[in-house]
C-alpha cells in the first residue's frame, strides 16, 4: 500500500472512531511516554479517571459555592446537593469514555450508588464536615476530603462497579467434548 493511501485510510478510521475511543487513545499515549517505566504500573484507565473527575469535582465544588455562598444553604446540604450531581455526571463520563462499558447500567448504577454512599459518609462528611467543624475552611476541608476521596473511587470503580467480568465456561460444551 502506498503511503497516501496509508494515510487515507487512517484518516478513515479516525472518523468512525468515536469521541470515547480516542479519549482512550490519547491516554493511553500519555501513560506510554510516562518516565521511569511508569507506564508498566500507571493503567491508562487512572489518568482517565484523573481527569474525568477533576472536571466533577471542579463541578462539585462549583455547585458547592454556589448553593452556599449563592443560596445560603448550609454546608451539609450544599455538600449533599453538589455531590449527588457531580457523582451522577462522573458516573456516565467513566462509564462511557474511560472503562467503556457495555453492561447493564441497572446493576451498576446499583452497585456504584452503595459505593457512593460509603464514601460520602467516610469522607465527604466524616472527613470534609468533620475538618469544617474544627475551623478548616470549608472549601480546604473538601479538598483534603477529595484527595481520600479520589483514591477509594478510582479503586472501587475498576475492580468493583466497573470491573470486567470474564464469561462463564460453559458446561454444556465441555460434556460433549468429553
């Protein structure tokens, strides 16, 4: 195949591609050019977390400011309001562009929604009302319940909510092939 042509039907399949496949594909290349062999312990699936949630929370936080500052709501059901939105929307966004998943939605909503109250009640209001109620700042204590927060996620969102899930053997093949 000539080169022009090798080029042409790239460019095709970058078309049909869609906007979740190359999000992928670019972290991908971005955890390959990690130093220091990173790439070996960095799945592409974290930066893709990374940056799908710190635009959540950007969110979250935003709402938070504007439901308390704005509104006047107190700080636990601006917390509760900005968390249940922004946890919605990091739900679909990992779904779709980061873990590409193609399971019942149902059973995982099910599944996240456990995983999520968990860690609202461990962190975002046992660690972020907590450090308010000591005089932290409201928006600090977020951010340092946010850093507890990010690692429980991410871990139970790969290996729990949206772990992939290897088809059983199936038995009927195995008898007749005996």
């Amino acid at each position: 195949m000539c080169r022009w042509q090798a080029d042409r039907v790239e460019q095709q399949a970058s078309v049909t591609d869609s906007a979740a496949d190359r999000f992928t594909r670019w972290c991908e290349g971005v955890v390959a050019r990690l130093p220091w062999g990173l790439d070996r312990y960095v799945p592409a699936t974290f930066l893709g977390f990374a940056l799908i949630n710190s635009f959540t929370f950007g969110v979250d936080l935003l709402l938070l400011t504007l439901l308390h500052d704005g509104f006047d709501l107190p700080v636990w059901l601006s917390i509760t309001c900005a968390y249940i939105v922004a946890f919605g929307l990091s739900f679909l966004l990992n779904r779709t562009f980061n873990f590409h998943s193609h399971a019942p939605m149902g059973k995982q909503a099910a599944v996240y929604v456990v995983v999520v109250v968990v860690n609202y009640l461990a962190f975002i209001l046992g660690v972020g009302s907590g450090l308010t109620a000591l005089g932290v700042q409201y928006h600090v204590a977020r951010l340092l319940a946010g850093g507890c927060e990010a690692v429980y996620m991410y871990c139970a969102m790969r290996w729990i909510v949206f772990r992939k899930r290897t088809p059983a053997p199936d038995l009927a093949a195995a008898d007749t092939a005996r």
